[in-house]
C-alpha cells in the first residue's frame, strides 16, 4: 500500500478523478518541494459523494451493528498491518518524526476504529416505566448522510476519531482530509477498498476548505456537521450550518495553561513539561502554551526547562534521533516567527530558541525552527492570548492559587489544562475551577477514549469521544407504548 503521486477522490467505492480535472501541489515541509498532488474538488464532486452516500444509506443503516462491526475491524487490522507506510506517508505529508507517526499516530487511527467498532456493540438505549400505564423507551437511529473535516496536525489520528463513530451508529459520511496533509485519508481510502466496506459508505473528498469544506457544509442533505480546526473557520462553519439547523460537534482553538505547584514531582514533572510543550513541534490543540510555576521553583524550573529545550534535536522527521521535524508548511512557520517578533516587541525575552534551523542535505529547504520559551509577558498580550499552534511556550511566576487559576482562565480559550501538585486537595479545588473542557492532574496527554472530549469558551461546542459521539451522530427517538 504505497502513495501515489495523483491522488483521487474516493467515491461510491471507487477512486476518481476530481470533475473539474484540476490538482493542487501537496509539499514535503521536510524538503520544501511538491511530492504529489491532489484534487482540487469543488460543488460538483461533493455532489457526487453525497449522493453515493444516500444510497449507500438504506442498506448500510440497516445491516446491524455485528456486520459494522466486522468490517471496521478488518479496516482497522489493515492499517495495523501497513503501519510501516502509513507512518512514512504521514511524515512525509506532515513534517513529524516518523517514530511519532509510528507510535502514536497510526496506532491511534486504527484504535478508534476498534473502539468504536466495539462501543456500538454495547450502545444501549434508556427506557421508563410509568407504572400501571406504559412503557417509554429510545430509539437511536443514525442521521443519514453526515460531514466529517479534519485538520493537518494528527492527520489520520483525527480523520478516523470523526468517521469511526459516523460510520459505526450506521450513518454514510462525505469526509474532508486537510488538503496539507491528504496522504493517509487517500491510504484509508485503498484499505476501506481492501476490507470490503460498502460503496457510499465512506467517501472522502480531497480539496480547499472554502471550496471543498464549505460545499460539504452548505449541502443540505448533510444532516450533521463533525469539524476539527481554528476557531474562525469554525464560526463560519456555525454561521452557515446553525440557521438550517444542522447538527454540529466544534473543536477549535486552545491556548492551554501547565500550573506547576512547588510540591509537585520536580523530575516527572519536566519529562511531561517538555512533551506538552513541543510534541508533534507543538502543533497539537492539547499542547500546554502557557506555562505558570510557584515562585519558589521558578528560576530552578527556568533553568532547567530551558537547557532541557536546548537539547532537543531538530532535523530531519526519516532519523530516528530527531526530536522535532519540520512545521507543517512556509506559511505556517512564518506565521509563527511573527509571533516571535511580535513577543520581543510585547517586551517579553526569548530565552531560547526561535531561529530557523539548517538541517542540510535533503532537508535543506525545509521548514524547520528551533523550540522557544518566552518570560516576562502579561496575560494580556496578544502573544498569551492568542493560539500560535508552534514550537513556542511562555512561562510566568505566581504567588498564590487564587492567582494561578486568573492566569489560567484569563483567555477566552477552554481546551485542555494540566496541573501538577502531590496536594490532592488542591488539586481538587483547581480542578472544579479551571474554564477547560480537560485537566489533567500530574500528566498530560493520558487519554481514556470512554471520556468526552472538548471545550468550553472559543474552544468550541460539543463534545466528542465515547457515547458523546455515538449521541451526537444518532437521533434519540422516544416511542411510549400504552398498556
């Protein structure tokens, strides 16, 4: 299962050229250079998926939870078993190590698919008794034809944590991949082929967000919409989608707080500081960008982090010693250098890193930048509050918990946030308090895919993950029969 330089379109099962016979250049960040293309969709292919999808529908809705069930598994086993070139694929597309691709992303896209797989299988249904009259219970029943869009940081990771739950409650989906990082939607594409999933069922078109996106958004036989992605493009998502009344699940932005207490695990603290900062080169919604220490370990916890940041190996995503890989695109990279300069101009110091990195060879085109830690920003400025979604972090002092939970809540962001503390009452108390949809105490990124998933404030509405995605791609149906 390798990647092709054309990509197509996968609709009504097959894999097809885009109507308009046009394609966009897909980049190599790592290099710099096209290395494939893909369909520059439009109305017209969307049409086309949408309509396979209602076809695919009555068969597939009704078929029953067992025979999803086995082919989502056989979809899942086949990724599984060419785990070797998807993570290559996904490296190449997206910049990341490829041991990053290997060991979490890929292994995660065919988890989902198990899981809710499994889930549907023990999705029950509520009933009430009204004693002497009648019986109420609930039906859920797929939607029909839904819009699943995922964005460019965990590429397959995300497209399969949408389509997983559609697919399983038994609805047809019509899918868009980031056209930044098609490559594995386009493998799913030949594995779904491979494990015998109906025509329509899946169909995954390839293209622009204001083209391709948006034509999924408008069409008004697609019952619901599942978007992951910034903030902006969410509320035009919401703009368009809520006045027909369409479904919608949103998980936008984040601009997350780390709060580090002085009695917290010093040594597994920084382990897990280091990861929530700059994993995937901090280009994950659920990174922790802003970093808040008690007093009295701050300039031991600066030190520390920053000569810890230091080592950090940038270079080529194909070696295995590469920490962090390329961002995901020149735009993107300078988009996070504005920050940088904007930083400085705020008045806050960049202790490290922030320049451009000369890996050399193939990669001397690349798109690589050295992870940077920032002190001395107020919670105001417009680097603390707005998502840069790059190798960038700020930290900061506090006094008191009062203090701490302000500086945490003062964003109009509400994603994720982590808190380390051996006080349990504290960590309690901060808990409740925290406007996040998240908070991990004492670790970060320890996901349990039973637990909903999401935001509050800009990070969006909904929540995914679990019976939350079962519910919101189903419709609850109360029948109350008389005795």
């Amino acid at each position: 299962m390798k990647p092709d330089k054309y990509l197509k379109n996968y609709i009504a099962g097959a894999l097809v050229p885009p109507e308009s016979g046009e394609y966009i250049d897909n980049i190599n960040p790592a290099i710099g250079q096209v290395y494939s293309y893909i369909p520059d969709s439009d109305e017209r292919d969307v049409q086309r998926a949408v309509e396979a999808a209602e076809k695919a529908f009555p068969e597939w809705s009704s078929c029953g939870v067992r025979k999803r069930f086995r082919i989502l598994m056989r979809v899942a086993d086949i990724i599984e078993q060419n785990l070797e070139e998807f993570a290559k694929a996904e490296s190449v597309d997206s910049g990341k190590p490829v041991s990053m691709a290997s060991t979490v992303d890929i292994p995660r896209a065919h988890e989902n698919l198990r899981f809710f797989a499994t889930a549907i299988l023990h999705f029950a249904a509520e009933s009430h008794h009204m004693e002497g009259q009648a019986i109420n219970y609930t039906l859920r029943q797929p939607l029909g034809v839904v819009g699943c869009i995922s964005p460019w940081n965990l590429p397959l990771y995300l497209f399969t944590w949408k389509i997983a739950p559609a697919l399983a409650s038994g609805n047809c989906v019509v899918s868009k991949p980031s056209e930044l990082t098609p490559m594995t939607a386009y493998l799913l594409s030949k594995a779904c082929m491979e494990g015998g999933l109906p025509p329509g069922v899946l169909n995954i078109v390839h293209g622009l967000g204001p083209k391709t996106g948006q034509a999924i958004v408008e069409h008004p036989r697609v019952k619901a919409i599942s978007f992951t992605g910034g903030t902006a493009t969410g509320r035009k998502i919401a703009e368009t989608a809520a006045p027909v009344f369409k479904k919608l699940s949103l998980e936008l932005g984040g601009k997350n707080p780390n709060i580090i207490f002085a009695d917290c695990d010093f040594n597994q603290m920084m382990v897990d500081t280091l990861r929530s900062s700059f994993s995937n080169n901090g280009q994950i919604c659920l990174c922790g960008s802003r970093i808040y220490v008690e007093r009295p370990i701050y300039e031991r916890f600066r030190d520390e982090f920053v000569k810890r940041t230091q080592f950090l190996k940038v270079g080529d995503p194909a070696l295995p010693v590469s920490d962090l890989g390329a961002l995901v695109s020149k735009a993107h990279m300078e988009k996070v250098q504005s920050y940088l300069k904007l930083a400085e101009v705020e008045g806050g110091k960049i202790l490290c890193g922030g320049t451009p990195v000369e890996v050399g060879g193939e990669c001397e085109g690349g798109y690589f930048l050295r992870p940077a830690i920032i002190e001395g920003l107020p919670i105001s400025c417009r680097t603390n509050q707005e998502e840069i979604f790059g190798p960038v972090v700020t930290i900061q002092p506090f006094d008191t918990e009062e203090e701490a939970i302000a500086l945490a809540n003062g964003v109009q962001y509400g994603l994720a946030s982590t808190v380390w503390t051996n006080n349990l009452q504290r960590a309690q108390r901060v808990a409740e308090r925290l406007q996040a949809g998240i908070v991990w105490i004492n670790c970060w990124m320890l996901r349990d895919l039973r637990t909903p998933f999401g935001g509050v404030k800009h990070s969006g509405v909904g929540r995914e993950g679990g019976w939350e995605a079962l519910r919101f791609f189903t419709e609850a149906k109360n029948v109350c029969m008389k005795y």
